[in-house]
C-alpha cells in the first residue's frame, strides 16, 4: 500500500456559489399604493435586520470552529523512538532500502502491514518507489532504527485515498524498522579486525582456502555460522565457487587473519535471495577468520631452523629414521606430537611408509637438525583428513627434530680424539681390557658412564658380553687411547633396544683404553709365548717319578707364567684356570697327569682336523 499507485484524475466539482439576495416585487409592479409601499418598506428593513443578526453569527461561529480545528498537517512528522547506538550509514536519496512497517490510520486502526505478507518492502528511495511522506521520511535512517512517521493526504493518497483500503483525504501513520541499505555504487566493505604477526602467504586467485566465518543479514540476523557445524567453509577463491563480494573479499588474507565484510545484493545472491535465510535484496555481513591456505601446485615448503656442524652425512632414501616432532595445521592447533608419546616416531625414509610430504621433507638432512615441513594437503591426508583432528584439505606443518638415523649397511664409526706417542702393543680378540666410557644417544642424552663406578669397565675383547660395536670399536687400540664411536642400531640393542636404550638407537661412545693384558685364543686356557720344552712331561714331573700331580703341574704352570715364557687366559682366577687346564691332561681322572695323557692343545687340535678331513 505504501507504493506510489499512479492515481487517475478526477472530473471537479462545478463550484457551489452561494445564492443572490432575491428583490420582492409584487406580481403586477405597475403598481404600489403609498400605503402599502410603506409597510413593505417597513416589512423589508426588519427582514433585513433579522437577516444581518443570523449571518453575524454564523461568521462568529466558523471563526472559533477554524480556531479549534486547524485541518489537515502540513508535513509529515518523524518520531524517531528507537535509535541504535551504532549507525555506520544514514539512507539518502537514490539507495536501496529493505524495511518492515505497519501501516496504520491515526486512530490506530491498521490498514497494510509487511510482516503479515511475510516479506519485507523493497524499493529505491527518491524514484517514486513509494510514496512521497515515507520517501521523504526515511531520509537519514540507520539500519535497525526504528521510526514512526506520519504522512499527510497530501504526501500519501490525497483525495483519491486507495482503493477501499485508504479512504480519500487521509492522514495515515507508518511505524518502519530497517532492514537494509545498500547503493549500486557500493562495493565490499572490508575492515580488518587482526592480523597474525607474521604473513608469509596471502590468498591470491585459484589458490584453495578455509575459514570459519558468521554470516549475518546487515540488521545482525544469522543465516550461517560454520562455527554451528564444527566445519570450515572450504572453497577455491576467484573461480566462481563463492558469491562474488567473497571472492573480493578473501584476496590478500594472511593465516590467522580476521577480517569483516559488507558485501551488497548484487555481490551476494541478488534480487532472488537464497533458501528461506537469505531473503532478496539482503546485505551480507560475514565474520571471517583464514584458517587454511595452499595452492593445488604446492610442494612441500622445508624451512632449515638449525643445522649442526659439522654434518658428516645427510639422509637418503632407504635409511632409517628416529625423530620427534610437533605437528599442527597452518593456523596453529596442535594435533599430534610425539613429546605428548613420550618416544620417538621411527621408520623408512623415502620407502612409503610415511605420508609422501614427510618421505620427501626427511631427505637429506643431518643428524640434530631441526626443520620445519609445510605439507598441502595432496602431499598428506588430502581431501579426506585424517580421524577428527585432521580435516580435509588442511596444510600440515611438522616441526621436526632429528634424532639420529642409519642404514642397515653402516659400519662402526671410530673417530681417533688421542692417541699415545709410545704404542707398544694394540687390543685385540681375547685380551681382557679395561675402559672407561661415556654412552649417549646422538642428541646428547647421556644414557650410561662408567665414571659412575669406583674402577672402569672391563671386558674380554670378542668374548660376546659387550654390543658388537662396541666391542669391533674398543679393538685396535692402545693403552690410554681415547676414541669417539658412533654404533648404528644393528650393531648396538637393535630395534627393540635395552633398558633405556630406545629401540633402533644410534649410540654414541666416548672410549678410552686404561689397561690391557693380552689374552689367548678361544678354548686355550694357556698359551706358549715361547718354544714350549721339548721334553715338557719331564719338565712338568720335577720329581721324576713318571706321574705329575696337580701342585707340581700348577707350579710349573706359574713358572713360566712369572719368567714370561707363557700366558694364562685373563680375567680369570689363575688357579681355576690351572685345574681346569690340569683336568683337561688327567684324562682318567686319577689325579694324576702320565705321559701317555699330556697332550698340547694344538697338537689335539690338529689331530682333530685330521679326523674331520677323514
């Protein structure tokens, strides 16, 4: 009813003039007597006295009815009785305005309503959209204020009124709040509410992007939150997958960054709307916060944080890797670590047991590096995610701390730090040593150090009580020799580790020889260090009584043992290596060693190679 119907022109009314005095005249005016004349004239002026005295009062009684009842208002008038406390823009002549009213005469009798048809009024104010009182009326108007404007006939329907809503001549009274204000000249409005302190990367077109956002209408009501469904909104920017004033709108964000958007109708949905929450015409008013940026041509981004030097050598694919790591979308949240595991992450490098960005960012570094890996997401989970920390299509970022890593081809690794001017003699297999160590992992985590103990370690070399490696390491060396050893895991606890050793640990010994006494083959108890006697029962039998008990063997033994002439297996009670020697001759166990049982170990040696060549 508020718009302006093209009113059709009424015929006007002959205008009413009032009536002329009428001249009494007798029928037949030829004729008066004096008499008669007399009294008419008499009769006239009484008349005419009484005729005065009426219209004298009917002036007086129009002018105070015109004093008491001024007619129609000349203007409308504005009650403005609700204001909101902020208004970012007033409603001036040639923009677009969506409000709700109800329109009423002033008795308060309503007449049209837009809340009954159930959509708001749309129109361009100042191009007779709607009429004259309410156009003018609604000048200055902020969206959600509320106003009452009164509208004179003449600046609503006139004498015409409309139809058999609207009588003709009517005052009617129009309570508005607005909806919705925009101009054709407007573009998005953007403020930026923050930004991440740091911008490596601001969104360009084609590039995929994620963000949580608050949509509203521009009078605040919600249409969408992405927030309410615990998802992003996740879309590719400038290819015509979003409204146009978002595509706008999203260009140069950075990560982390908030942004607040107005975007008007024609960069929204337009005159049709969208569903039941977007009605046409309407504002948008979005809330954005870029979670997640990458481009479909994204490598992986590696960023070196600390590099240790020196670095002998860099991985490759194929080798064996222990790191840990903090691993976190782009905008920060944390979804794994192996800190929070308390171990670890081990595996293959470059051999697809890792997601492909990890496989190809693990490639080439060095043992205590620290890297930062950025992964799009078809380089790691993907369009699908990962459980319900990882959504679809999120960019990783691991930071990552090299632990140690190996190949299974590795050696012992033995770097010299000391060695002694006079070297008369090396460690080898079967001599017993001892040793001081220091046991830490690659990154310095000491694990063991026998400067812990009141005298050093001590060992059989070869004798299977140390790791491999340690013992290959603790070989070839001499006394008051210092080493630094690295041992790969096939060569330390393997896989499975020891104690507090982890599983797959590279170690790290820090070596040094304190004393060395020279050993024997494996299954000799003695060895001759010199010719043995030739006649060695009659030197063993002092007493020459054909039969050599064990205090004459074990003092023969002794003997040659203090002049040099020979050497007992080390680390052992030299008495319980003499009986066990002793027991070895006394072959049937009498006590007693006779000629025919004295044997040399490699004499027995040989003749048991014969027997197997048979």
């Amino acid at each position: 009813m508020i718009q302006n119907h093209l009113s059709r022109k009424r015929k006007r009314r002959p205008k009413q003039h009032p009536s002329r005095s009428s001249t009494f005249t007798h029928p037949d005016s030829s004729y008066r007597s004096p008499q008669l004349s007399a009294q008419y004239s008499l009769s006239v002026y009484i008349f005419l006295k009484m005729v005065r005295k009426v219209v004298l009062s009917l002036l007086l009684a129009t002018w105070f009815s015109v004093e008491c009842n001024p007619g129609p208002i000349d203007d409308i008038a504005v009650d403005r009785y609700f204001i909101p406390k902020s208004c970012f823009r007033e409603v001036k002549s040639g923009d677009f305005v969506r409000y709700h009213y109800n329109g009423t005469f002033t008795d308060g009798k309503l007449f049209d309503s837009s809340y009954d048809r159930g959509a708001a009024f749309f129109g361009q104010v100042g191009q007779k959209w709607q009429i004259a009182g309410v156009d003018k009326g609604i000048l200055g108007m902020c969206v959600n204020e509320h106003r009452r404007i009164t509208v004179p006939p003449h600046l609503a329907y006139g004498s015409q009124g409309a139809g058999d809503k609207v009588p003709p001549d009517t005052t009617l009274v129009f309570d508005l709040v607005l909806l919705d204000i925009f101009n054709r000249a407007d573009q998005v409005q953007t403020k930026v509410i923050s930004t991440p302190k740091e911008c490596k990367r601001s969104v360009m077109r084609t590039d995929f992007v994620r963000f949580h956002f608050n949509g509203t209408l521009l009078d605040g009501t919600v249409f969408d939150s992405s927030y309410k469904r615990s998802q992003t909104q996740d879309s590719v920017v400038g290819e015509g997958w979003l409204i146009k004033g978002l595509d706008e709108g999203l260009l140069g964000m950075c990560v982390g960054e908030i942004r607040h958007f107005i975007i008007p109708p024609f960069l929204a949905f337009g005159e049709k709307g969208y569903g039941t929450e977007i009605p046409p015409h309407a504002s948008l008013v979005y809330h954005i916060l870029l979670e997640d940026l990458h481009n479909p041509k994204d490598d992986i981004v590696v960023e070196v944080v600390e590099a240790p030097e020196p670095c002998t050598r860099k991985s490759v694919a194929g080798d064996y890797i222990r790191y840990n790591y903090n691993a976190s979308l782009l905008n920060g949240i944390t979804f794994d670590s192996s800190y929070q595991h308390n171990q670890t992450y081990n595996t293959y490098i470059g051999m697809g047991y890792m997601i492909s960005g990890i496989d190809k960012g693990l490639q080439g570094v060095c043992t205590g590096e620290r890297r930062r890996i950025i992964l799009p997401p078809h380089l790691a989970y993907g369009q699908q995610g990962a459980g319900k920390d990882i959504p679809g299509s999120a960019v990783l970022v691991f930071d990552i701390h090299v632990i140690d890593f190996h190949n299974v081809k590795d050696p012992v690794h033995v770097e010299t730090t000391h060695k002694p001017e006079v070297c008369n003699e090396t460690s080898e297999v079967n001599d017993f040593i001892e040793y001081h160590y220091n046991c830490s992992l690659l990154d310095g985590t000491l694990l063991f150090t026998s400067r812990d103990y009141e005298t050093p370690q001590d060992v059989v070399l070869g004798g299977g009580k140390i790791i491999d490696g340690l013992d290959e390491a603790l070989r070839n060396m001499c006394v008051g020799e210092r080493r630094t050893v690295i041992v790969p895991p096939h060569l330390g606890h393997g896989e499975k580790g020891a104690g507090i050793v982890p599983g797959s640990a590279v170690l790290r010994f820090e070596l040094e020889l304190v004393s060395l006494q020279k050993g024997v083959p494996e299954g000799y108890l003695f060895i001759w260090l010199e010719e043995s006697p030739v006649q060695l029962f009659e030197a063993l039998d002092s007493n020459q009584d054909q039969q050599v008990p064990l205090e004459e063997f074990s003092q023969f033994i002794k003997q040659q043992v203090l002049e040099g002439k020979g050497r007992l297996k080390p680390a052992q009670d030299p008495d319980s290596v003499i009986r066990d020697m002793f027991k070895n001759q006394d072959r049937n166990a009498d006590g007693l060693i006779t000629q025919d049982e004295l044997k040399l170990k490699v004499d027995e040696d040989v003749e048991k190679t014969r027997h197997e060549e048979l």
